[in-house]
C-alpha cells in the first residue's frame, strides 16, 4: 500500500494525556491453584519498594500459554474459563481443533471438578466460537474477529481464550507474527484479558518460549506461560528431582510478563486425578523437601 507522506497528529500526546486512559493493574483469579500468587506489583513505603501480590493474572493482559502435546494448556485455559464464568463474568471460548460439543463436555466436567456450586451459570456465562468447524473463521482471521466483535457487544465478553492460536495459522507458520499480531490488537482495543494457548513442536527447547511459528508469539503478547513434561531418564535426572527413573515430572515457568512483577522460578505442576491442573512446589524447595 503507498502512503502519502503526511504527520499523523492523533498520535501524538503527552504522557499525562496518555496515562488518564491507562488502567489500573488488578489481579484477575484464574482457577487454578498456586498460579494466582505468582504475579506481583512493586509499591514504595518509606522509599523501599514492597511486593504486593497480584490475586490473578494481569488483567487486560495477553497471556500466551505454550507446551508441546499432552502438557495440560487446555485444561488451564478451561479452568480459567470456568472460573470467571461461575464468578459471573461472560467468557469466550474460541476452539480451533476441538469442535464445540466436545469442548463443552469437557467444560462441564472441568466445573465438577472444581467443585463449581451452580453449574448453570457456566452455561450461560461461557460463549463458544467454534472455528473448528467453521473453516472460515480458521482460514480468514477479518471473519474470526468481526464474529468476536459481535459475541463481545451481544454478551458483554470481558475474557476470551483461543484453544489454539497455531491453528490459525497450521499450513502457513510464517504468517505466525502476522496472525497474532491482528489477534493481540484486537484484545487491546477491546479491554479483554485473554488466553492464547500456543503448541510446541517437540525440537523446540522443553522450557523455552519458542513456540510453532518461532519466536513470534512470546514476542508479541503481554505474558508467556510455558509448560514442558519430562521423563526422569538418568542418575542425573533422578537427584534433581528428587524421582526414581522412569517417573513423569510436569513442569510450569513463566517466561516474561510485561504488565507486572512475577516469579522467575520453574515449579512443579500436577494434573489430578479430576483432571485439574496445580502449581506445585519450585525445583529448589522440592529437592530441599527430598533431602
Ligand atoms: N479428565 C482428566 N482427568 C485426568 N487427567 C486428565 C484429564 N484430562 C486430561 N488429563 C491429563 O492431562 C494431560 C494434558 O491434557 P491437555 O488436553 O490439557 O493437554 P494439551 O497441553 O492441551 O495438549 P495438546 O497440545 O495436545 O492439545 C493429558 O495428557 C492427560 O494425561
Ligand atoms: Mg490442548
């Protein structure tokens, strides 16, 4: 596209002008335990600076949630639905591999697990968009957001999840940065806070951000969360974590979150038997425990 060459004055302003538009850091409570406590603002008494925890993930943040297969990303992002659906809030769930029966299930039975009171409300409360059956709205990212744009103004959307972002771009990664690019603006303009879960393919480096597409996603959002699972193969393994040879460890870091203060360290994550996820203990304080 050629552009005349002209100064575009609306994009200008001073600091204060800006900052009256800039909204307050809250924590927003996502379902899932021993997560909430890892986010931090910094406040200064007497001139030394105090952590204050955060309750939740920053609201209006984009959080991009990545793994390789079978690492639990979508039932975080499910539990995130499910809580700030059964607190009251209207969430949309986007799903882009899954089609919509089948994410609904899974929905419910997620809610029974966290012991969700009035299981009605997630009914009402939870919005599909279902673009795994819908090729358009997979193919074609315009379609995708204007469907989004009308569910936000129809049911008052404040929270959505994408279950996943690759999916909208499987058989043309190089259009990663492009495609999340759109999507992440979008959240903005928008006030939503947001869950994009992302995958990894099994070459990439098990805790780093890299995800399908490269670096193009950890890049652009606000927040990454990353998930690895390992096998305990080695001697080595076995005196690191603490576990005999042969046993599973599920891993939970976060990587980056450009909104606020946050914990550094790689944790422990456990999947129960009702299928909900936990953050566990920190490397360090478990092999202190096994000692
Ligand atoms: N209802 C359940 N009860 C117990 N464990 C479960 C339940 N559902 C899933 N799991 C376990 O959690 C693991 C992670 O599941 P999840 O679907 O969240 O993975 P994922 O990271 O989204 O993978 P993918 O990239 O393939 O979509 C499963 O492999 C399974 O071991
Ligand atoms: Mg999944």
């Amino acid at each position: 596209m050629a552009y005349e060459s002209e100064p575009i004055l609306e994009s200008i302003s001073t600091l204060g002008e800006s900052l009256k538009k800039a909204p307050e850091i809250k924590g927003v409570p996502t379902g899932i335990k021993g997560l909430d406590e890892l986010f931090f603002t910094t406040e200064f008494k007497r001139g030394k600076p105090v952590k204050k925890p955060l309750g939740g993930i920053p609201q209006y943040a984009v959080v991009n949630l990545t793994g390789v297969s079978d690492t639990g990303k979508s039932l975080m992002a499910e539990q995130f639905a499910v809580k700030r659906a059964s607190e009251g809030d209207a969430v949309c769930f986007i799903t882009v591999e899954t089609t919509a029966p089948f994410v609904s299930a899974a929905l419910k039975e997620r809610a029974r697990a966290m012991g969700v009171k009035d299981i009605s409300t997630i009914d009402q409360n939870i919005i599909i968009i279902d673009a795994a059956s819908y090729h358009r709205l997979r193919e074609y990212i315009p379609s995708l957001l204007d469907t989004l744009a009308y569910a936000i103004k129809q049911y008052k959307i404040k929270y959505v999840v994408i279950d996943s972002i690759t999916g909208l771009y499987e058989s043309r990664e190089m259009m990663a940065r492009q495609v999340v690019r759109q999507l992440f603006n979008f959240m903005k303009k928008w006030y939503q806070t947001a869950i994009f879960v992302s995958q990894k393919r099994s070459g990439h480096e098990e805790l780093s951000p890299e995800a399908a597409g490269g670096y193009a996603v950890a890049h652009i959002v606000d927040c990454t969360i990353v998930l690895a699972k390992q096998f305990i193969r080695s001697r080595y393994d076995e005196s690191l974590y603490g576990l005999p040879i042969g046993e599973l460890i599920r891993l939970f870091r976060i990587d980056g979150c450009r909104m606020c203060g946050h914990d550094t360290s790689t944790h422990v994550m456990y999947i129960t038997e009702a299928g909900l996820v936990e953050i566990g203990p920190t490397l360090k304080e478990l092999r202190e425990t096994k000692k």
